[in-house]
C-alpha cells in the first residue's frame, strides 16, 4: 500500500472513491441487479453480477455517464444516495 501511495502521488493520479451507499445480495454469480435511490428503482439489468457492478463503477467514478441515458444515475452517484440490489441470483450458477 505504501508503495502505491507514493508512486500515486508522485505522478498525480487520483484515487477515485467508491460513492455507492449500499449494495445488497450475493453479488457472486450471474441474475437480474438494480439501482435505487430513496426507494424508486432506476435502472434494471442482467448477467454476470460482479463484472457488472465494476463496469458501471469504473462509468460512474469517472463520471462518464452525465451526457448519457445514464444521467440520473451519475446524479444519485454524485449525491451518495445510489444503491445497488440484487434482485434475483439465478439458480444455475
């Protein structure tokens, strides 16, 4: 950790933070996930859930989904109030 902290700084990348208020279930596994905010589902999807879950982090840290279909979610992200819920796991996994 040391290490990576130093050449971090030394060549001034930014340590992007993880700004999700919760995520719920067994993320391990394929199934169907969502997003929330204050109750109100605003997003479904589906497939490998933990590969899932990175890929709309690694959008979201960088902010990358403001100018996209994806905006409210940016927006949830941004405020801290975006959860993350699995709502079903497969039963084949």
């Amino acid at each position: 950790m040391y290490v990576t902290l130093k050449r971090t700084e030394r060549e001034g990348i930014q340590i992007m933070k993880n700004l999700l208020k919760e995520v719920k279930g067994n993320i391990y596994g394929m199934g169907v996930y969502c997003f929330k905010a204050g109750g109100k589902v605003l997003y479904v999807g589906s497939g490998m859930i933990n590969d899932r879950l990175q890929a709309h982090l690694y959008n979201l840290k960088r902010g990358l989904y403001e100018s996209t279909n994806k905006a409210i979610l940016q927006k949830e992200y941004n405020n801290g109030e975006l959860e993350f819920e699995v709502l079903k796991f497969s039963e084949n996994n």
